[in-house]
C-alpha cells in the first residue's frame, strides 16, 4: 500500500456527536468496473489533489481519556491508502451482475469497523486500482465515522472529475463544507420538539438497537436479491399511484417502499439526506447528514404502508433518530442509494457496472442483518440491485409481487 499524503496543511477536527455513533458501522464503498485503461499515475495525481484540497480525508480518529474524538491531519505523515493490484491473467467475469466479484482480498488489513481506526495508523480513505488486462475496478472506501451516503458519491464523483481534468480540484475549491456542529444542533433543536415518549426513545435507541441485535432470531428469515429495470421501476410506480391531487410530489422511491410492504406494520423507517431538506446544512456537507426517519402507518389502512405516508414523513421530518431500536416485528426499514447514484464517474470512459464492494476473503453473512429491511442501488445506467430479507413468508408475498411483474431472475436464501 502507498500512501498518498496531504502537502503542508496541519489540522484539527472535532467530530460531532452524530458522527462518532457511526463507530459500529463498517468501511463502505462500491467497485467501479470499466473497460478502458485506468491509469494509475493519473488516478494518484487526483487523489493527491483531493487530499491537498480536504486534508481530513488524509487524517488519523484520535480519541484521548474523555475527550470528544478527533481527526488529526498531519502534513507529509498521515494520508489516503493508494492499493494498485495487477490481477495479470486471472479471469475476470463481470457478465452476472448478481454474481460479480470484486477480485481483491483483505491482505492489507484494512479495519472491519469504523472505530477499529480509532488511535492507530490508520487511513479513513482508500482507493485501490485492480486490472487484469480487459477490465479496471476502481474501488473508493472511506470510514462511516466521516462521512455517508452523500459524502461517499460526492467525492467518488470528484475523484472521477479531477482524474479527467488536471484543474477540476483548483477551479471547484472548497469541495466539501466541514462544520460538524451543524448536525448536532439540528438534532439538538429536532429533540426540543419531541414527546416525552419519543425523547426517552431518541435517549435510549442505541443501547436498545445493541441488545435487540445481540438477541434477534434469524431462524426464520429470508433473504430476497433481484435485478429491476428502470422499466420495472416504472411499472412500480404506475401501478401504485393513487393521488388525490396529481400535483403532490411522488417518487419511485415512495412507490416501491409501498410495493414491498406486503404485510400490516406499526412503523416504518428510512434514512434521509438533509443536505437538501433547507434545514442550514450544506449540499457539500461533509460528514454523517444522513439520519433515520421513523413514522406510523394510519389504522384506518389497516397498517398498510401508503407512499402517501412516506411522501409526509419526507417533507416534515417530524422524528429524527440517530439508531432506532426494533421494539417488535411489526417494522420496516428501507434504504435507497438511487438519488446518490445520478452521477456515474467515468474516470475518462464509461462506466460498465457499480456494485457494492466485498472483500472475497471475506463473505458477508446475508441473514446477520439486525433489521428486516430493503435496500436498492444502481447497478448500471438501467439497472438495479434490489435486497429484500424478512421473515419466510413476508419474502414469499414479495417474490410473488415481484414475478407478477416480470422478473426473471430472484435469488432467495434462507437460514
């Protein structure tokens, strides 16, 4: 591994409280794979320009006897990880989009868990280039402690510009707004308007979400994978709308939350990006601006989950959770990286397919999931990655659901 430090600035930055309940959470990214050349000079010039350019992605989490925890950048010593692998003559086969690997091993140690980096040596960016002599997988993986979603795909997007354009980096400064107190004090402000009930529920989630993920039985859990179109996406979305008032903003999004809740549910729960919610938080935030929303279906729709009812939570944000723990099984949480996704970097060519990064040393074990949950992100321009797990039976009505509307391939594994 090489690493790629920041020239001469020295900093210091605080993490917010927000940020550092991120901990628990792994190194995240996806594998970019494309056919043309990638060149590795070229790809180190723009990572030495962005870390010149946001000195924290280069930094070190530092955590003294009770103090707030910190990322210290030092100049010349402390850097992003640079991991180039020639995979020479080894087959590379990314035709099955649900069986595509990412061909690298974790021999380079990098931390399973965020807070694993905590007072080590340790980068909170890596970027590793492999190749074989048809494809180019470039690969961005950054700790959940500094950044999420909208963080990630922001800088894999500038990482792409500053590969194609030497002066993409000096003509766009500053790339990222780092001002951490911002997301405490939303919360802050967002936890003043609370119930009591929901105050003791905000206080007590992160120990509650501990236990019930220690103590959760998988016995009879399913986990659903397919491939959507955008055709099918559509098709979801025709099908499920049903509004009062053609005006109210509707998206694909509220639509499939709605196509996949198949069963009655108390409550159901989605990360939000506030970066575009007007609530004084930049769009080029940097750090954890993603929280959880949680709301209640009506029992006058018997519980069913309406996109009616997601649309509202959208645009009030009326309880705002940083964990929140799974009381019963009568929930649903869903998660899209979709919107994130609008730019695919092409890195001076066109991008083949995006999937989330695995180490192939290291397999995920699909049903420790501590939520029933779905998750979808973009695959390619006009596919995606759906993720459905759940209990037997609830899996069952979806995979009906999803053959009704005419999807060939669904992969189901159970406990």
């Amino acid at each position: 591994m090489e690493l790629i430090t920041n020239n001469n600035v020295h900093c210091e930055y605080q993490l917010s409280k927000f940020d550092s309940k991120m901990g628990i959470c792994p190194y995240y990214g996806v594998i970019n794979w494309y056919k043309h050349r990638v060149d590795s000079q070229r790809l180190k010039i723009a990572i030495q320009q962005i870390v010149d350019s946001v000195p924290i992605l280069g930094g070190r989490l530092v955590k003294q006897l009770f103090s707030p925890l910190k990322v210290v950048c030092n100049p010349q010593k402390s850097g992003i990880g640079f991991i180039y692998i020639d995979l020479d003559e080894q087959e590379i086969n990314i035709d099955n989009l649900l069986d595509a690997k990412t061909y690298v091993r974790n021999e380079f140690n990098i931390p399973k868990n965020s807070s694993d980096a905590i007072n080590k040596e340790t980068p909170l960016v890596y970027v590793i280039l492999n190749h074989n002599q048809n494809y180019y997988g470039i690969t961005l993986l950054i700790n959940h402690l500094i950044a999420d979603g909208g963080t990630y795909f922001k800088l894999l997007e500038y990482l792409s510009q500053a590969y194609e354009d030497p002066e993409y980096v000096p003509k766009s400064e500053p790339l990222f707004t780092i001002d951490f107190h911002k997301i405490d004090n939303f919360i802050a402000a967002g936890f003043k308007k609370l119930s009591w009930k929901d105050k003791i529920l905000s206080s007590t989630s992160f120990i509650v979400f501990i236990l019930t993920s220690l103590f959760q039985n998988k016995n009879n859990w399913s986990y659903l994978e397919c491939i959507l179109t955008k055709e099918k996406l559509d098709l979801i979305k025709s099908r499920s709308k049903n509004l009062s008032n053609e005006e109210s903003a509707y998206s694909t999004n509220d639509a499939l939350f709605e196509f996949l809740s198949v069963i009655p549910i108390k409550r159901f729960i989605f990360p939000c990006n506030l970066r575009y919610k007007n609530v004084g938080i930049a769009k080029n935030y940097l750090g954890n601006a993603e929280a959880l929303v949680l709301d209640f279906t009506k029992p006058e729709n018997n519980y069913m989950l309406k996109h009616t009812d997601v649309r509202k939570s959208v645009n009030q944000l009326s309880r705002i959770y940083s964990f929140v723990p799974t009381f019963n099984g009568k929930y649903i949480t869903h998660n899209s990286w979709v919107k994130l996704q609008n730019y695919l970097p092409g890195f001076g060519g066109k991008l083949i397919m995006q999937k989330f990064f695995e180490f192939d040393d290291m397999p995920k074990d699909l049903l420790s999931f501590t939520s029933k949950y779905s998750f979808i992100y973009r695959l390619t321009e006009n596919k995606y990655l759906l993720i459905y797990i759940n209990l037997k039976n609830v899996v069952s009505q979806v995979e009906k659901k999803l053959v009704n509307l005419g999807v060939e391939e669904i992969i189901i594994k159970t406990s």
